[in-house]
C-alpha cells in the first residue's frame, strides 16, 4: 500500500504529546531560539567580512592590466560584455571552461569598466556570500549561535579565500556554488528527517516495508541546481555532483533506518535514487547546458559551428542537433587541452604544486611583486609590494589533525556532521590525485578552504563543551577557544601585507615568508 503523508484529526488528538525516542533521533537537538541573534551575529559579520573583501579592491594590477590568471579570464569576460555572453577570440585558443564565471567577472567589468575594480568585484561579492553562508552552516551544524560566529571570523581571516575574493578568476565562485549545494543540502536532510518524524507520530511508518514517499523536495532541487552552476564554472564540479549525490543517498538511508523502516536500503533504492538522480545529475546537467545560452544562440562563438566547419560526419549520432554535437566536440578538444596540460620535466612552473601540499598550504603563489623604486611607501629605501596566495598557517596547519580527527569522529562516534564536511573537503582534493603529472596550483584549494572553516568550528564546539558540564569545564574550553580564535585573527593581520600587496621594507618581507617553500 502506497502512503502519503496526512495529519491527524485535530478532534481526535487530546493534547499534545512528548516526542518519542524515534521522533527525537530523527528530529534531534533543536536549533538554537535565538533566531534574531542570529541573523544579527550573521549579517554584521558578513558587512565586516565584506568590508575586508572590498577595501582597495582595484590593485594590485599590472600597470592597468590583470595580473596572473586574470589575463586569461578577465579578456574573455569584456568579450563576452562585448558580444553579450560569449567569447569569440580565436586567435587566443584559450577558452577552456565553461562561461559562468566569466559571464559572473562581465557584470562588474560592466558597472565599472576594464579596471580592477570591474574585473574583481562580483568575485568580492562571491567570498562574502561564502562568509554569510559559512556562519549559517556552522550554526546548523553546532546548534550554536556563538559557534556560527566563530566560524564567521574564521572564514573572514582566511588568507586563501581573502586573495581569491579579490581577484578576477574562476574558483571563488565554484567554492561559492559547491557551499551553497552543500547548504541546501543540509536543509534537505533536515526536512526529510521531519517528515519521516510526522510520520511515525502518526503511526503508520510500518504500512510499508520501503518506508512512505516523502513528497518533492525543493532543496534537494536547490541542491542540485547549485551543484549545476558550479559545474558551469569549471568542469571540476563534476566531482562535487558525485560526491553530494551519494551524500544525499546515505543521509535518505540513515533517516529511513532512524524512522525504522524495515528495509532502509531498498526503500531508499526504491523512494529516493531516482529523484536523487535527476536533481543531481538532470537538473545539473540542464543547468551547465543553460550556462551556453550566449553561445548557442551566437553565430561567431568559439567553435560555435565546429562540426560544419570541420565537416564531421555525425554517424550515429545525427539525431543530436549540431549546436550539441559542436559543444561536445569543443568539449573534447577542451578535455584534451586538461589532460595534456602536463608538467614539463626540465621546465616546471616556478609556482606549481601538487595536491598532497594543498592541505598544509605548503606551496603558495606569488600573484603580483614589484620592488625598488615603484614600490615606495614603507619608510624605507628598499620596499616590496607583493601579493601572495596563502592559507592562514593558524588553520591551514591544522588541517590534517582536523581530517584525522573528522575521520575518527565518523567512523567510531557515527558522527554525520564530520562526515558531511569531510565528504565536501576531499571531493575538492582526492581527485587530484588521479593525474599527478598534470599542472597544479595551490588556487584550485579554493573550494576546501570552507570546508576546512567547518572542521574546525566542529573541533572547537567539542572543546568548548557543553554549557551542563560545569562552569569550570566551560569555561576552560571559552578561554581556549577564545584564544585560538585570537590566534587566527593575529595570524591574519600578520599576513596582511602581503595577501593585498602594502609596501613594507624587504626586512618584513623576508619576515613574512615562514617556511623556504614559500620563497
């Protein structure tokens, strides 16, 4: 017999009763009362933290033109300005990820012009969001108010998301779409557990041995549609579809065993795989495919008419039209370009690293220096402007005790909310590993930065404890937490110089850089 989900008749419930032990293990703690406060805490750490993000956002540039990567995608954005949403250089033959990012740089080139100020503010806009969305995690995933702030101070002092929201290229805002999809994603999970809560309340979770049907889940749709536009960002989100799909699937089969439904696995198999599948593969593949609109519907768009240009036959696949067929070809050549990007052995990029140093930030980037006389202000005759991609070493040092400890927390404590983080972090780092001859940089770290915020908030609620454990016990954890936060604050503002390019004498420079591979 097929379910749905009904409610009881109010004539025919006396009064209210206490949850049972099923309804509270699905329910679980409660989130805070403190709603108010919390959009409070939220919003004047967002306004500060975007402040930070913001302040003296036009430089560095190179006497007007982008610096680093953003030579690549700061042109290709004024193209697509130009031409209304697509590139169409040729001769530059470097369009290698999709437009969303590019498209998202266009909007401010198109507030304020060709300048640093134009070509960087949406990528600004982009970490604070980050910010707003970090503080709102970490507060679901705690239960606290203070812990969602903390996590909030902590994702503002981060050297990496810092540089990047201040810098015209693509990887802030894949790290924006891929916390919001794990955001709604949270939410989802939350929502189905309520269900199935209402369900057991009103008795009749056993009518079926699948478990009942749960009805459309909007955020689970949210989740895959964000999951779709950090696709649409670089290809990369490929691994976060994956990783979020089957994170949904466990958390449906853990609800589902949780409300005590007889066959939790195949109820899932049964209820939710398939529309899981078509939020997160459907919903995000449509969405990646929205992302080319420009391109579809121009006539001049990179490679927009390779297919006839080439004259390639279609063979079995001349019912595709050709618009599709040309992406999916450009597509390839553009998969080639990656999996050819290799690096050269007598030649490597003085600036590359390879993943297994991404965790520790052990190899940064220098993204802009100049020295001598066009880099006064410092008090001194010899002066450095330098800006450069460093994790804060306070948490980036710490982030593989946080993965050890995540680790242990999921497997011996059942603890799902490490395991949520630790399914985000290493479905941005694990696929690295795939192809180690391939060009790296520590830039494409960006999206664990968050993840990595999440750990440690994690970390530091277990070492704040609980407020019922004695005033003495909370109290020593307040003051270690308060001073690890501190701690994370200095080691920000120590840093600061070179994370937005101040003029300071060359004593302070070679002060600032701690370890020989950051030189």
């Amino acid at each position: 017999m097929t379910a749905t989900l009904t409610r009881p008749d109010p004539d025919q419930t006396a009064s209210p009763q206490p949850p049972s032990d099923r309804e509270a293990t699905l329910l679980g703690k409660p989130m805070p009362a403190d709603r108010l406060r919390g959009w409070v805490v939220t919003l004047v750490l967002t306004a500060i933290g975007g402040v930070i993000r913001l302040q003296n956002l036009g430089f560095p540039t190179d006497k007007g033109a982008p610096v680093f990567d953003e030579k690549h995608y700061v042109p290709q954005a004024w193209q697509m300005l130009r031409n209304g949403g697509y590139e169409d250089n040729y001769g530059y033959e470097l369009v290698v990820h999709p437009p969303l990012a590019k498209q998202l740089i266009a909007i401010g080139e198109w507030l304020f012009g060709y300048n640093g100020w134009g070509w960087r503010f949406t990528a600004a806009l982009a970490g604070t969001v980050i910010i707003l969305l970090t503080i709102r995690i970490a507060r679901r995933l705690t239960r606290s108010t203070l812990l969602g702030g903390i996590a909030g101070i902590l994702v503002i002092c981060d050297g990496v998301l810092h540089v990047q929201s201040r810098m015209g290229m693509l990887d802030i805002f894949i790290a924006m779409f891929v916390l919001a999809g794990f955001a709604c994603l949270l939410v989802d999970r939350e929502q189905v557990r309520a269900r199935l809560a209402t369900v057991v309340a009103e008795g009749w979770i056993d009518e079926s041995p699948f478990g009942p049907r749960l009805g459309f889940r909007w955020w689970r749709f949210a989740a895959g549609l964000m999951i779709g536009l950090a696709f649409a960002v670089k290809w990369s989100g490929l691994y976060y579809m994956a990783a979020f799909g089957l994170l949904c699937v466990a958390f449906d089969v853990a609800a589902r065993r949780a409300a005590g439904v007889e066959r939790p696995w195949v109820g899932t198999l049964v209820r939710d795989v398939a529309p899981a599948l078509w939020a997160f593969v459907a919903i995000a593949f449509l969405t990646y495919l929205g992302s080319w609109w420009a391109w579809f519907a121009s006539e001049t768009g990179t490679d927009r008419h390779y297919v006839e240009i080439k004259d390639i036959a279609p063979g079995i696949f001349g019912w595709i039209p050709p618009a599709l067929r040309s992406l999916g070809d450009y597509s390839m050549n553009v998969l080639h370009f990656h999996e050819t990007l290799l690096t050269p052995k007598n030649d490597p990029h003085p600036w590359e690293s390879k993943p297994w140093t991404w965790p520790m930030g052990l190899r940064p980037m220098l993204y802009y220096i100049e020295t001598g006389s066009s880099a006064t202000g410092c008090g001194g005759s010899n002066c450095v402007r330098a800006t450069m991609l460093i994790g804060t070493p306070a948490m980036w040092w710490l982030a593989l005790p946080m993965l050890g400890w995540g680790i242990w927390r999921w497997i011996f404590r059942a603890d799902w909310r490490y395991a949520a983080v630790l399914v985000g972090y290493l479905a941005g780092l694990a696929p690295w590993f795939l192809n180690l001859d391939r060009q790296m940089y520590f830039f494409y770290a960006t999206p664990l930065a968050p993840f990595l915020v999440l750990g440690l908030t994690l970390a530091l609620g277990q070492i704040l404890g609980r407020a019922k454990r004695g005033f003495e016990r909370r109290g020593t954890g307040l003051l270690a937490v308060a001073l690890y936060t501190g701690l994370v604050v200095a080691n920000f503002a120590w840093l600061w110089p070179i994370l937005n390019g101040d003029s300071i004498t060359n004593e302070q420079w070679q002060s600032e850089l701690w370890l020989p591979s950051w030189r």
